[in-house]
C-alpha cells in the first residue's frame, strides 16, 4: 500500500501527502505541515528555494531540486530517505513506504530503502510511482 498521493502538480506545484500530514512546494518554497512524529515535515534548510518537486513515503520526504538533485528527510530505518551518493540527473521522484525512487534524465530508474534495485532490463521509463 502506498501512501504517495500526487494531488497537484502543474509548472513548480506539488503537494504531497503522508499519514496525517503534507508537503507542498511553490514557487521553488517547499512547506510542511501535520504529523512530524519521524521529522518527515522537518524541511531541511539547505533547499533554499530550488524545489521543484516533492514526493512523500510512508513517514520520509523527499525533494527534487532544479539541479537534478534529490534531498531526504524523516523516518530512516530502511535507508529510504538516504539517497544515494552522486545520484544526479533526476527528472521525478516517488516515495514507497520504505524506499525511494529516482527517475533520470536517460529513463533509468535508481532505487533505495527496503527495495534496492529496479528490475532488470528496466529502460526508457517515462513515469514513476510508488
């Protein structure tokens, strides 16, 4: 069961939604509210205003950065908000309940937490969820 719900996402909008909390980025501004029992709503300060988008796991957060960047926040037990070094050239980002999804520029998918590989043979994706 995946508790990631796109509500909106038009130009630099998208709000996200965790249990009993959200997330929403505007104008490259990424604001929280709600349940914070694992800092999933802690914004981290060294977005700035680079968001482009934001995505919401079980109880972890994450960010993508108009530098193709991704940042992680909140519950951390399978590494899910840990993402991975040097991890560039991202294009979307999906939250799972206890991993966390990267889609590059290239159509490959990188994935982290508690499900660490895409399948094999994955190529040319367009769209990502978890």
């Amino acid at each position: 069961m995946s508790y990631f719900l796109k509500v909106m996402q038009r130009y630099v909008l998208t709000t996200a939604l965790l249990l009993g909390s959200a997330l929403h980025v505007g104008a490259g501004n990424v604001v929280g509210w709600g349940n914070n029992s694992a800092s999933q709503i802690r914004i981290p300060t060294n977005i700035g205003l680079a968001a482009i988008s934001v995505a919401a796991g079980g109880s972890h957060s994450l960010t993508l950065k108009t530098d193709g960047t991704v940042l992680g926040w909140g519950f951390n037990l399978f590494r899910q908000r840990d993402v991975p070094i040097g991890l560039s050239n991202v294009v979307a980002i999906a939250g799972g309940e206890a991993h966390s999804l990267a889609l590059l520029s290239n159509g490959t998918v990188v994935v982290w937490g508690n499900h660490p590989q895409a399948p094999p043979g994955l190529a040319n994706v367009v769209e990502i969820a978890a």
